[in-house]
C-alpha cells in the first residue's frame, strides 16, 4: 500500500491502524514528487492520498494511479469541496477519522471492482 501524507503524526498512526488490519507493505511519501517516484518503481494494490501536501495538491499522484489502475482513497480535513470533479465520485476519508472508518473505506475499495470508484 502506498500512503502519501505530509503529517508525521498522522502518518505514524496511520501506519499502526494498517499494521493493525493485516496490511504488511507500506510505502510512505510527504511529498507528490516522493509519491511519483514510489508508483514509477513499484506496484500497489491501493493507495492513500492526502489531498493537500503543504500546499501541493496530489492529483497528479491520482492522475498516474489511474493510469496504472491502482485504486486510491483520498483523506482530506476540507471533506468534498477539497476535490476537483474529476476526482468527486473517488472515496474520502473527511479526516479526522478513526480505525473503523478506514477499516471500512478500505473494505469497500477492495470489494468493488472497478478500483473504488463508490462514494463512502
């Protein structure tokens, strides 16, 4: 899994709630560049994104794991006015959120077939 966060709180805990649900891989970026480098040198089966990386949105991110076919979920404290409309029907976590909402958002982004393209 690849978690793209700019929060180092937030990210340490994120870790320790997908650790938690069994996940054994993750990779981890602040940054887009960081993250496009990630997804250009290895596969994932999903992904977490941040919208808003200091200042940087990371759409361009979302952009390359569509083309790679990865399915994404965003996180964002600014709920759905963060995204653009290309990206609204993708899941949101509206942080904060807790184990049982990612728990959750990740259940149904694996479950749907067509890489997460429900609204959670």
């Amino acid at each position: 899994m690849l978690v793209v966060e700019d929060e180092m709180m937030l990210l340490i805990m994120i870790e320790d709630m997908l650790s938690d649900l069994g996940c054994q891989s993750v990779s981890v970026a602040a940054t887009v560049k960081q993250a496009l480098a990630l997804v250009g040198t290895r596969p994932f089966d999903i992904a977490m994104l941040d919208v808003n990386l200091n200042g940087e949105m990371s759409f361009q991110v979302a952009d390359a794991l569509v083309s790679l076919h990865v399915p994404f979920i965003f996180s964002s404290g600014y709920g759905a006015d963060a995204l653009t409309s290309k990206y609204y029907d993708r899941p949101l976590l509206r942080k904060p959120y807790s184990y049982h909402d990612l728990e959750n958002v990740l259940q149904r982004v694996c479950a749907d077939g067509t890489g997460g393209r429900r609204r959670v």
